[in-house]
C-alpha cells in the first residue's frame, strides 16, 4: 500500500506545504499513516468513508492532490474536477494524466522534489487564487455525457459489425 500510494514523495510534499505554505490537508482514506512533524495541526486524516461522506468532503478542498505513481487512473481526480477541484499530479502517474492541462492542474516531478515542486506549487497556487483553472468547465466539455456516449458508440462499433448493432 505505501508503494502504491507514493508515501515517501507524498510526505516530502506535504512537508513543503505545511511548512512553508501553511496549506491546511485533509487526508481522506489514510488514518493512521505518518505525517510529516509540521503537518500535525494542519491536517486532518479520515480512514475510509462512505461515498457519500467522501463526496461531501470535496466541498471543504480547494484542490486535489495526486501522489500517486501506480493508479491508472484515480477516480478521484475525475471527481474532484466536477467539484471543480484543480488537481496538483505527479508526473509519472500511469494514467490520468491526460486530464491535466492549463485549464485543469499541474504536475510536479518526483524525482525533483527539493528543486521543483516549491516553483509548480506557487505557480498551481498563484493561479488557484486567481481563479485561473475551469476543471469542471473542462471535464463537462471534454468528457461529459454526450462525449463519454459518442465514445462509447464509437468504440462499440468499432469491435462489432454494423449489421450485429441495432443503433
């Protein structure tokens, strides 16, 4: 589980914007992981909740945040962008990536952390406060119901015949 979930970079990560940004985190699914010593008061872990309880929680974030390295492609991020979450990625994520662009979030580099991840956060930050990012206005646009139905079509049809489908 601390393989999948990236805990070692996530600690770094989240030292940094306890520390320096005084960033306040909600770990959702995590209770009982180690934090890092400058996050105690800033941060509140939840073990796994139901999913309307998880839902609800969005609501108190401003953005996600994705550690993740090994997930192909976290639920979360999709559901967050529809509270209209920005989301903070890692780069090296095996899938969901391509949910990120200007519009919707960044990504930081893991195997930088000391160098890169301050400069991608004050930028993520920067444009956070400003109102810069639309990722529920993206997500709608890009992958709502009436795309996420013509893809499906498409992709249907392209592994049955014509005349086997009824549409």
């Amino acid at each position: 589980q601390n393989t999948i979930r990236e805990c070692e970079m996530t600690k770094q990560c989240l030292d940094i914007m306890c520390k320096k940004y005084k960033l306040k985190v909600v770990l959702l699914g995590r209770i009982g992981c180690e934090v890092p010593n400058n996050c105690h008061q800033l941060m509140e872990l939840t073990d796994f909740q139901e999913y309307s309880t998880f839902i609800k929680n969005f609501n108190k974030c401003r953005f996600n945040f994705c550690g993740s390295m090994r997930d192909a492609s976290p639920r979360t991020v999709t559901e967050g962008m529809c509270f209209n979450l920005p989301v903070l990625m890692n780069k090296n994520i095996l899938g969901g990536w391509e949910y990120i662009n200007e519009q919707t979030g960044e990504f930081f580099d893991p195997d930088t952390i000391e160098t890169s991840f301050e400069p991608v956060l004050d930028k993520f930050i920067k444009k956070l406060n400003n109102n810069e990012y639309t990722p529920r206005e993206w997500f709608i646009k890009n992958y709502g119901e009436h795309n996420a139905g013509a893809k499906l079509l498409d992709f249907v049809k392209s592994i049955f015949k014509d005349d086997e489908l009824n549409v």
